[in-house]
C-alpha cells in the first residue's frame, strides 16, 4: 500500500522532470528541479572472529577478520523540486543493506516543505529525524569527518526518519542564528536485539534547537514517544514464565515484574546537547546523550569528542567514545529456587539486562580528493562492558575477550 | 646613499604586496541596472549561504557560483570564512537534508557575467581583472 503510494510520487517527480526543465528555458537558464546523488564505499575488517562489528543495530551480521565490503556503503539519490516560489517537493531514497540482506531502495525523505517567509518553514511527509547533531544527514559520509557517526552514541536511537509533520523555525539573535524545530509523527525500524524485532515510536514527538554564530554551533534536543518492541520470541517466552500460574503461586511480584519489562507502548525519552567549533584549519564536536527507555530496553548515557586538524585537504582526527548503561543490569525478583526453569528464567532475565556498555577509540584520516570524492580510513579499538553481551557487536562468542581493532576504509562521491 | 636603498626596499616590498593583492582579487558583481550600490559582507554571505533570498533593499536575490578553483576559494574564505572543504560540507547537509538548494554553476566567469547581464536579481563574484561593463561591482563594506 505505501509503496505504491510512493511510487506514485516518484512516478509525479519524473512527470514533473521534463516540464519543469522546460520551465528554465524561460527563466533564463535559472533551475528549478534537482536531481542529485551521493554514495559510499565501504570496506572493514577487524582482527578478531569472536563478535563482529556492525554500524548500527539494524544490522545482524558484520565485520570480522574475514573483510566486510558492504556495512558501510550506500548509494542514494534524491530529486527537489520547486513547485512554486514558496512551496518544494523533496524525494530521497536509499540502497544500502538492510536487516534481512536486501538492498533495495528505501524512502528516507519523501516531503513536501511550504516556505510562509524567510523564518517559517512546514514540511510534511517523511522525514529524517533530528535526534542527534548529525543525525538526519547520518547516511551523507563526506558531511562528517568520519567513516560513520560512532555506534557509541549513535546506536542509542536506531530510527532514521519519521513519518509526520515539523516546522523549521529560523531567527536571528543577536549576531547568532537560532534555529528551532518542533516535529511530530511515528517511526519505525527493524533491529537486531539476537533476533529480528520490530521497533515503532508512536506516537513521536521531538523539538531541538541550534544557535550558530561563526564557527560555533550549540545544540539542543529533545524527543519522546512510546515505544513498542512486541515480536521479539525470547523476551515473550520470559514474560509468558513470569505470568505462569504455577510462579505467582509463590512470587506474588512476577507477574507484576512482567508488566514492568513489557514494551508496549511505553514512554521512551532521548536527550543530546552537542557543540561543535568548525574553523577552515580545526574541526571539534562533541555531543553529550541521555536515553530513558522502558522495560528490559536498557538507559543509557553516552558521548563523543572529536577533535581534527585540516592541513588543506588532508584532516587527520581522533574520536573517544562512550556508552555506559544506567538502568539495573540484574533482577531478582524471581526466587532463587533449586528448579530448572526457575534458573532458566532467572538467567534469561539478566542476561537480557545485563550491561551494553562500550568504550571506543578511534584515529583516522580524511583526505579530500576532489570537490565530490574523499577518502577515509580509521582505525577503532573498541572496549566491552560485559563480555558475554558483547556492547553493540552481534554474534558473540564465548571466550570473546571484549577487545578488538577494527579498520575501516571509505570512498564517499558524489554524482 | 642609506634612504635610496631603504626607499627601494620599501617600493619592493609595495609592489610585492600590490601583485599578490590583485592575484586574488575578487569582487561582487550584479546587473547594471540593479539599484544596489554597495552591500555589507554578511549580506553576501547570507545570499551565497541560501539563508537570505533578498537584497537589502528586499528585491529577490539569486546567487550564482563559479567551478572549483582559486576565485571560488578566495570569495568564500572571504566572505564566509570557510575552506573548500568546510564548504563542501555545509552544502551536503543542507541538500540531503531538504533544507537548501547551492547557488546555481556556471561553467566560467565568462558565462556567469552573461547570466548577470540578462538577469537582474543575479549577484555573482569575479576577479577583478574580468570586469566589463556588463556587470557593475559592488563594493563591500
């Protein structure tokens, strides 16, 4: 049903094509419709085999020492439209991999944006989410300085776009530009949580702001919604133990613990304070993040601080990240009782509680070739709270030391 | 004797100073019969960056850029501040994010002067030494 709706706009955007092209002969050369594209190539290894490296947790399988060609890279084009002096039309798609291994296209903007005056804008349609600093231009590589947003800070929030409206809010304060941005809508995606599970936020609701003079930008964030993750079989199985008549007979608690580690349509909060100081010789970000998520989705803090030079075209940089978790990492509401079950329901809850934290260090390199293409390599070391869940990493194995090195090379153009 | 050759010196160093002045020269040009007669540089900045579509006196602003090369880095370390590089940045956000569309290329300063000539809302930069009487320099204070 969506896709045909979308279809259905690109379909009207290659209508619109020609006769907006038509339309420059008589503005004299003055273009009102874009097409445009951008993409990476990716490549990354790491040196161990016991967990691999993913970019983000809507990924089940990543990088270990046998090289990954495809985690990092993505090719998307997008076409804007002018309709008229205050009304523009924007559709982007994306091909990159996703949870069940296709590549194929998905929507990540598909809006139309009513422009009331120089300060006021309203869009409506899709439209990537401002969670982070960088987040809703995550997927354009050559904007940032490295090979991709650090998993850290970034994999707090794994939704890329919602389906809403916002209002872009532009004013000057003093010599400092502040823009304000209030949206509201729903999101969705597919995680990797040990198995597929569906996430959605709806409804979702956020508002941020930025103040920008000269080099300096300072930005705050907000959102908050309600969550729902209600396919994921292991989490259901211990909630289907926790209710079971023949527990509650002795551990009047459980059944109530189960209501508590549902997630159904539970307040989900995220907060980001970022910085940013961008000189033509010196580049430094930082953000600093707090999740709030409900039943057995951990809360976390976490933060980056990234530091590069710019000699020209060649900007060496380091990043440190964090995310620690802050929620309980066990419970023991369930008697611990000499019973198979009883103990398998008992690990199974910690274990799905337990911490997610990671550390990660990373040197790395930008080399800008052209005005459309650059290089970048980076080499991370990252650092596991918890050895058995193994931070963000999939398929970890037991005996997995909790570190590793993991190089990655990127190629970002546009066309 | 000693004030000849520390006047020479000083000539030198003049000269010196002046030919590296001109090789980077650049300047802002407009239609001719375009009423504005001078701009401040955060006023160009703000068309060239898309956050303003307007002249100062409110009449419809159009920038107009020239490729990669030496009179482009030169006018946005100018009047912006920022290198090639921060440039290139800035504008991939905002395309790829809905919020902005770049200024528009020509393919030299040859072409941008004819687009400035038949459009009067056009403001572009040039060197210097490109100035002809199809466009009128703004001076910038």
């Amino acid at each position: 049903m969506r896709h045909k709706k979308l279809s259905k706009i690109s379909a009207l955007f290659i209508l619109l094509g020609p006769l907006l092209q038509l339309n420059n002969v008589f503005a004299d050369d003055l273009q009102q419709f874009r097409l445009s594209g951008f993409g990476t190539m990716g490549f990354v290894k790491t040196n161990t085999d016991d967990a691999e490296f993913v970019p983000s947790p809507d990924y089940s399988r990543g990088a270990s020492t046998s090289p990954d060609w495809l985690i990092d890279s993505a090719i998307g084009a997008q076409a804007t439209g002018d309709f008229s002096n205050n009304l523009s039309g924007t559709l982007q798609l994306i091909s990159k991999r996703d949870l069940g291994h296709s590549y194929s296209p998905s929507t990540q903007w598909a809006f139309l944006a009513y422009r009331f005056n120089n300060h006021i804008t309203a869009r409506a349609g899709r439209l990537g989410s401002p969670y982070f600093m960088v987040s809703d231009y995550r997927n354009i590589n050559a904007a940032n300085p490295w090979v991709r947003p650090t998993i850290d800070v970034y994999g707090q929030v794994p939704f890329s776009y919602e389906d809403g409206v916002d209002l872009i809010i532009r004013s000057n304060v003093g010599k400092s530009r502040l823009t304000v941005q209030p949206f509201y809508g729903k999101s969705k995606n597919k995680l990797w949580w040990g198995a597929a599970v569906t996430a959605k936020i709806n409804p979702l609701w956020g508002l941020n702001a930025s103040l920008e003079q000269g080099p300096y930008t300072l930005r705050i964030g907000h959102a908050a919604g309600n969550l729902t993750i209600a396919d994921h079989e292991n989490l259901n199985l211990i909630l289907d133990g926790l209710r079971n008549d023949l527990l509650t007979a002795f551990c009047s608690e459980c059944s109530a613990r189960a209501d508590h580690f549902e997630v159904i349509n539970k307040n989900v909060s995220f907060q980001d304070i970022g910085f940013q100081g961008d000189w033509p010789r010196m580049l430094i970000m930082a953000e600093y993040t707090r999740r709030l998520a409900p039943g057995f989705a951990p809360d976390t803090n976490a933060w980056y601080l990234t530091g590069a030079y710019r000699f020209g075209k060649i900007s060496p940089y380091l990043t440190l990240s964090k995310v620690i978790q802050t929620s309980a990492k066990q419970d023991n509401t369930v008697p611990n009782l000499p019973i198979e079950e009883i103990q398998l329901l008992r690990d199974g809850i910690n274990q799905t509680l337990s911490d997610v934290g990671q550390q990660t260090r990373g040197i790395g390199i930008r080399w800008d070739l052209t005005e459309s293409l650059d290089f970048k390599t980076q080499l991370d070391h990252v650092s596991v709270a918890n050895t058995s869940v193994g931070g963000y990493n999939v398929d970890v194995k037991p005996g997995f030391s909790g570190h590793y090195n993991a190089l990655s090379v990127t190629l970002d153009f546009e066309f | 004797m000693h004030n000849i050759y520390q006047r020479n010196v000083i000539l030198l160093f003049f000269g010196l100073t002046c030919s590296w002045a001109s090789y980077a020269e650049v300047v802002v040009v407009v239609n001719p019969q375009n009423p504005i007669q001078a701009m401040k540089i955060d006023e160009v900045r703000d068309i060239f960056l898309g956050q303003s579509g307007e002249f100062p006196g409110g009449d419809l602003a159009i920038p107009a850029d020239l490729p990669e090369g030496a009179t482009r880095d030169a006018f946005y370390m100018k009047v912006a501040d920022k290198s090639p590089q921060q440039m290139r940045a800035y504008w991939l956000k905002l395309i790829y994010t809905g919020k902005g569309i770049p200024p528009q290329k020509s393919s030299d300063s040859a072409a941008l002067k004819k687009l400035i000539s038949k459009n009067q809302g056009v403001i572009g930069y040039i060197d210097e030494k490109e100035v002809d009487n199809s466009v009128k320099v703004i001076p910038l204070k």
